[in-house]
C-alpha cells in the first residue's frame, strides 16, 4: 500500500501544480480541486504527508519510463508472444516424434510469425519439410536460418540433406563442411559428407550411375517378387525375356560370343522395365523413395 500512496501522493503534488498554473480557466482549477480532495479523502493522505515524497517529480518518473520502454528488445516487449512461439515450437517437435509432419509445420510457421527472428523455428521448420519431401521448401529455410545465425551448424547440416536429396551434391559437400567447421566432433555430419563426396564421385564418374542400388534389398522384396511371378505369365513379357536369352546364349540372332546386337538386347531390357513401371509404378516410387531415404541418415537427429 505504501508504493500506492506514494503514487497518489506524486499524482497530488501534479494536480496542485497544476491547479496553480494560468492557462488553466476558473472552472478548470476548481475541478482540479475537487480531483486533489477526492484523492486525499480516499487514500487519506495529504501534502504535508512529506516522507511519501519521490526524489523525481511525476513528469521525470513518466519520461524516463517511456524511454526505457522504447528502448526495450522486442523479446521483453512481446513476451507474450515469444513465450507462445517457444510453446509452438514444442508441440512441433512432438509433432515430429509422432511422425506428423504435416502438422509440426503448421506449429513452425505459427511460431514464426510470432518470432520472425528465432532461427531454431525455421531449422526445425526445414527437418519437418523433408520428412514431406519438400526439399525446396526445407533449404528456403535453412537459408533464412542461417540469414538470421551464421553460425548455427544444425542448419547447414539439415540444408546438406535436403540439397542432397535434391541431387545438389557439390553443395551438398559445402554445407556439410560447413556445418564441420562449427561442430567438428558431429558423427552424423561426416558421414553425411562422405555420402555426399560418393554421390558427387558417382555422377561424375563416365560410368557412375548415383544410384547406390541395393539389389539384395530388391529381389527380398516380396512386393517385388508377386509383381515378377504375375510379370512372367505376360505372354509379352515371356517371348521378350525368351529373346534375351536367346541372344545371351549365342542363338539364331547372336554371333561370336553371343552378344553381337548388343543393342537389341539393351532395347530389350528397356522394354522391361517400361512393363515393370506400367505393372506397378508405386513399387517403383517405393523404391526411388528408398534409395534417396539411404543418405538421409541425420534426419532422425532430435530437434532443438
């Protein structure tokens, strides 16, 4: 009660200076009387009530206080809404755990509306976008996190993911350095590198296809195996496999060693796998799917 009074007795000694003033007109000092002796019958102090006297008048204590609130960081003016977006955040990264991703982006980009400056909210935005395979999307905002904390390592190592995902591999390699350079003992950002310097070997390879085909992994695949048996009934599919064979053993059409149209026969596998596609194209889907998920393996790193 005491910081109330004192406050009433600063709003007094205002009011009566105030009142003593000629730019106010006899009705306007009177009311002002009337406001400074409704004050002191409520909180029954008056003037000569001195030892609730400030060492600044009211006018310096509001000046001050005004100054000191425009220089205030947005983060404590706005604690409201930092303290929602950190909230955000959180149900995002449960979101991720739960593997809903589509509903842990909506998390991210509600708390960075709240706090467009939080670096960690468009990280964890980027993670969540792969997982939908929107690798564009995830590098956008690896790039915004990394605009607003240069040095935030976890971005450049989720952006080597998506730019490798998106068969960026030379960029893929500098941001995997990067995020090296930050955090030298990362596990997941050196082997993450070195399938990424592979990758970059590969398609540069004359020969290198960049696929990292698993073909144990594709003939243990029972959705492969009921897709080949159902193949092999195909009256089509079994005059151009007999084909194949006919040239690989040195039949009608093959001359020394077996394998003279060699065209025919790269023709002829082409043809094969176009009924493959048409006889299940999600398997093949599954598959590309597979083969991309082999070098995302710091996906499942947690989330700050």
């Amino acid at each position: 009660m005491s910081s109330v009074k004192r406050l009433v007795y600063a709003v007094i000694h205002f009011l009566r200076e105030q009142s003593q003033m000629d730019t106010f007109t006899p009705d306007e000092q009177e009311s002002l009387e009337v406001a400074i002796q409704c004050l002191e019958t409520v909180f029954k102090i008056t003037l000569e009530d001195t030892h609730l006297a400030s060492s600044q008048h009211l006018i310096e204590m509001f000046t001050n206080s005004i100054q000191k609130n425009d220089m205030m960081p947005l983060s404590r003016s706005l604690p409201e809404g930092v303290v929602k977006a950190d909230q955000l955040k959180d149900e995002g990264n449960n979101h991720m755990k739960e593997e809903n991703y589509g509903a842990a982006v909506d998390c991210y980009t509600r708390a960075i509306e709240l706090d467009p400056n939080n670096a960690v909210y468009y990280c964890n935005r980027a993670a969540a976008q792969s997982k939908l395979n929107n690798f564009r999307e995830a590098i956008k905002d690896c790039e915004s996190a990394i605009a607003i904390d240069p040095k935030y390592s976890k971005a450049y190592g989720r952006m080597g993911l998506a730019l490798t995902s998106v068969n960026k591999y030379e960029e893929a390699v500098t941001s995997y350095q990067k995020a090296l350079d930050l955090d030298p003992e990362n596990d997941s950002y050196k082997s993450n590198l070195k399938m990424a310097e592979q990758k970059l070997r590969d398609v540069s390879s004359p020969t290198g296809t960049g696929l990292g085909f698993d073909m144990a992994s594709l003939i243990n695949n029972p959705a492969f195996i009921s897709m080949a048996a159902s193949l092999m009934q195909n009256p089509q599919i079994q005059q151009l496999m007999s084909g194949m064979m006919s040239n690989a053993i040195g039949g009608p059409a093959a001359g020394v060693g077996g394998l003279s149209d060699l065209s025919s026969l790269i023709h002829a596998g082409q043809q094969f796998a176009q009924q493959i596609q048409q006889q299940n194209p999600e398997l093949i889907e599954q598959l590309r799917n597979h083969i991309r998920s082999r070098y995302l393996s710091g996906s499942t790193e947690e989330h700050s």
